[in-house]
C-alpha cells in the first residue's frame, strides 16, 4: 500500500453526480474501518481525522485539546484561513478566560428565549421576499430571492449594522470563504470589514439604539472593557457567520426537501411546529454544511477510540461524517442515516459544534429556517427545480457548503 493511500489528502471531494448532500465516499470507509486515521492537509502536516460521533463528542468535549489558533501546531484549513486569523482572531478561537468572557458578554443577546421573540420579524422579512419573488419572472435564483436576504437582514437587524453594507459585506465573506483565496485577499477584505464595522462603533458612541454593538459600546467600550478593535472583531465573527451559514442551510435544505418530495409534503402539510422543528434538525444533521471540519489541537497526551494521541498533534473533526454515523442516528422507525428523515430525532446532532464552542447564533438559526422552510413550501406548494439536481452549481470550492444559485419555479 503506498503513503498516499495510507494518508490521503483532506479535504476529499464530494461525489456530486452520486448524491450531492453526501460526504465524500472515502470519510465513510475511513469511519466504517478504524474512525480516526492521519490525513494530510494543505501545508503536508498530518493531523488525526476524527469522524465517528462518539469520538468527535469526547474530543470537542475534553481538556485535552486547545481551539487556539495561535498553536504552532493547530491544523489551519489553509494559508488564507490562517492569515486572516492572525488579522482578526476572535473568542472563538481562544480557550479559557479569553473565550469565556467575551462569549457571555454576547450570549444574552442570543438566548433561545430572545430568538424566538424575533419569530415574527423573520416571518415578516420571509414574507416579504416570497411576495417579491412570486411578482417577478420565473424561473428565479433562491439563493438570491430569498436565502440571502432573510438571514442578511436578521443579523444587521440584531447587530446595528445598516442593511444597506449587505452587499459589501456578503462580497467580503465571499473572499473570507473561498478555497482560491489568496492570504493577501482575506486579510484585506478582513482589514475593510473591520474598518466598516469600526465606523458603525464610532457612530453608536453618541447615538446608541437597541442592538448588540450598542449595548457592547456601552458596556464594554466606554467603560474600557473593551477596545474598539476588539469589538469590531467581534462583529465581523458574527456578521459572516451570521448570514453566511444560514443563508447556505436555506439554499440547500430547500433543494434537499423538493429531491424528497414526500419529505416536503410532511412539512407542507402539517401546522404542528414541532413538525417543522424536527425537520430542520434533521435536515441540519443531513446536510451539515460545514464540510471541512472543526480544527483542535492536542496540549496533552490522551487515547481516544484506542489510539494514542500526543501533544502536539492536530485534530480534524468531521462533522458531516459524524452526523451520519449509524451508531449515532439509527432508530426503530426511521431511515438509515443517509436517508432524509425529518421524523428521526436528530436533535444530538453536531451541526452547531459541541461543547464550550457550540455556535453562539444556533437558536437564531433555527428560528430562521423553521420559519423559511415551512413558509416557502406553504405559499408555494408547487415549488420545483428548474435544473436539475446535478446540474446545479455547488460550492465545492468553499468553506461552508452550500449552492452558488438555486433557479426554481412553480
């Protein structure tokens, strides 16, 4: 067998005219013989590659591993993502204190009980990009009717930043996302989006309303908590992620439910929310479109699945893979893992991480696909592809998975 073979190149290429919401072929044979094995990755290191949903918890869950970026020897997705990091490094890659104080200084701000007191200006936003689409010409791109446009203006709305920068900003998180980005490219659009965010800072020092960068400017930054820069890091983390990750769900959740049109049915069909709420966790586990797994690297020695780990060796957790383990996602009742299923109970999945780094937006986003799913298939029970399926243009060539365009008619 040759080292190729025994230590192959991550990330693998998806099969898109097999099934294009399925991982790759060879993280299921890796999961299936021994769960973990060494992969190498853009710069020739080799990190562990870890995809069975036991495994993936315990690591995500244990002591001995660190989501600092600035480790010499954390496993970076590429030259781009790693100089933007260096640039502007959030909470989110930090551990301890430097990450537990900024994230509560924002969980309250996204607390499931506050998301779902923004149900109804979801549920507005969709409305009203559906009414725009169903009075303009068909076929018509989703991804730009309406999947960019609600979580796009949800998250501006809970931030205070002007609707009016989205482009400027969905262009910017295009360079931060694309594997043909240079480190030139995403430190400079990282730079303008700084800059943009600063700007909106300095204008809520004496005009303060009620959002989340005025309520930090006011408790953070004017009593000296906090800088300027921190801040607006701070947004940027949360201006991508915010529109970025949803917007992608929407685009391909939708595709996913009219290539299983029995599925869509049931959520069509049904005025029990708990119906919709099941689907898109089921939909989340699915589809889980960030396909190029979480990064951690190890600070200690510690075994995990029988193999020794060291200090210093990297981790790659693959989330998408984990999330259609059979171990973890069979049921009595329900399709095997690679079926969709929006009845499996699938709420233990790992779309939003797990641990101490699960995704701070979560409860955001479920309101939002709940609302966008079931709205969408409601108002326009004959919604379709207008290509099809293999015929779409998928975002391989990013770090979150997703569809450049999605052309439906009805």
């Amino acid at each position: 067998m040759t080292h190729a073979v025994d230590v192959p190149q991550y990330p693998m290429p998806r099969n898109v005219q097999r099934c294009p919401f399925d991982p790759a072929e060879k993280l299921f044979e890796i999961q299936r013989i021994d769960g973990l094995r060494r992969v190498r990755i853009w710069d020739g290191t080799q990190p562990w590659l870890v995809t069975r949903h036991a495994d993936v918890r315990a690591v995500m869950a244990s002591p001995h591993v660190s989501a600092d970026t600035d480790n010499p020897a954390y496993p970076h997705s590429s030259a781009a993502i790693k100089a933007r990091r260096a640039r502007a490094k959030t909470f989110f890659t930090e551990d301890g204190a430097a990450h537990d104080i900024p994230r509560r200084a924002l969980a309250r701000d996204f607390t499931a009980k506050r998301m779902q007191g923004m149900r109804e200006v979801v549920q507005t936003v969709t409305d009203q990009c559906i009414d725009e689409m169903l009075a303009g010409p068909k076929p018509t791109d989703l991804v730009e009717a309406l999947a960019l446009p609600v979580p796009s203006v949800m998250i501006c709305e809970l931030l205070g930043v002007p609707y009016h920068e989205h482009d400027r900003f969905q262009v910017l998180t295009k360079v931060f996302t694309a594997a043909t980005s240079t480190a030139q490219d995403t430190v400079a659009a990282a730079e303008e989006m700084l800059e943009m965010i600063a700007v909106v800072i300095d204008g809520k020092m004496d005009n303060p309303t009620d959002d989340t960068l005025s309520r930090l400017v006011v408790e953070q930054l004017i009593p000296g908590h906090m800088t300027n820069e921190e801040i607006a890091r701070m947004g940027l983390l949360l201006l991508t992620a915010g529109h970025e990750t949803s917007a992608n769900m929407i685009a391909l959740g939708t595709a996913a439910l009219l290539s299983n049109p029995a599925q869509a049915a049931l959520i069509r069909n049904s005025d029990d929310p708990a119906v919709v709420a099941g689907a898109v966790e089921e939909l989340l586990r699915y589809l889980t479109i960030v396909h190029s797994g979480a990064r951690r690297v190890a600070i200690d020695d510690f075994e995990i699945a029988g193999t020794e780990i060291h200090a210093g060796d990297g981790l790659i957790l693959d989330f998408g893979t984990a999330n259609r383990d059979t171990a973890a996602f069979t049921s009595s009742g329900h399709g095997e893992p690679d079926d969709l299923d929006i009845s499996r109970p699938a709420r233990h999945h790992l779309a939003f991480s797990f641990g101490v780094h699960q995704c701070l937006g979560q409860q955001l986003a479920r309101v939002e696909l709940q609302v966008v799913y079931s709205t969408l298939l409601k108002r326009i029970p004959t919604l379709a592809l207008a290509e099809p399926l293999e015929n779409l243009e998928y975002k391989t060539d990013m770090s979150i998975y997703g569809l450049h365009r999605l052309p439906v008619t009805w």
